[in-house]
C-alpha cells in the first residue's frame, strides 16, 4: 500500500467523496477513531458513515496541511472547511490527527486532537500566520 503517509493522502481523497466504502477501505475492520469532542467511532464502517454525513450535511472537506511518520506511525495537521448549518457562514476548523496501523498498512487507530470554543472557534494556533506558511484557508482569508 506505500508508505503511510501515502495511505492518509488516499484516506483524506476518501473522505472528501462522503462515500462510506471508499473511506471503510483504509481501516482495519475494528480500527477506532477517538475524538476530544465526540465519539469515539468504532469500527470501519461507522467511521466511515460519520463521513458521509459531513459531507452531505455541512459541505466537509478536509485538508493535510503537514505530515510526518516514522514508519510505525504517522501524524498530521489538519484543516477542515465547512458551513455552519445554522447560517450557511464558511467555517475552518483545525487540529491534528495521530494514527497507527495494522500488520496489513491499513488504519487501525487515529487519535483526532481539535478544540474551538468562543474565543478561538476555529481552533486555529493564535498568533501563527497560518496564510503565510502555505496551510489551507477560507477563500478571501
């Protein structure tokens, strides 16, 4: 399957389709997905249905901004673009994402590490030129 980076570059492809298969593909069948605001989502096909909802709810779209691993494991910092259901306002969420894998190259755990709250909804590092350092922004940022 390559590397594991090539792995979440395909898994990050799968994701921005909403399709609950092609997004199942890249995990182990009893991979979790563990959150800081929701879940944790467990197995592959529920990690992948959760998906299909964002994408078909709030117009998700996610966005590798960095990467590294070490070939056991694998971590990325991540964007996500969406609308706020409410209001239909563009929103970015950030965060980054720990991942391990099975014997077979396919995701068996991601550890999702994001938090926005009033002062700060997009979770984005305060003071960091997000811009400047080439990471994903919402048009007209």
């Amino acid at each position: 399957m390559g590397t594991h980076l090539d792995h979440i570059h395909s898994y990050y492809k799968a994701l921005n389709t909403g399709d609950p298969d092609r997004v199942a593909a890249h995990f182990t069948d009893d991979a979790t997905h563990y959150y800081t605001r929701l879940g944790p989502h467990e197995g592959a096909r529920t990690i992948g249905e959760h998906t299909k909802w964002a994408v078909e709810q709030i117009g998700g779209q996610w966005h590798i901004d960095n990467a590294i691993e070490d070939g056991e494991q694998a971590v990325i910092e991540w964007a996500m673009t969406w609308r706020d259901p409410k209001t239909g306002t563009a929103r970015i969420d950030r965060g980054t994402e720990w991942f391990a894998f099975g014997d077979d190259g396919r995701i068996k755990e991601v550890r999702a590490y994001h938090h926005g709250n009033s002062r700060n909804p997009s979770g984005d590092l305060l003071g960091f030129d997000h811009a400047g350092r080439g990471y994903t922004m919402l048009d007209g940022e």
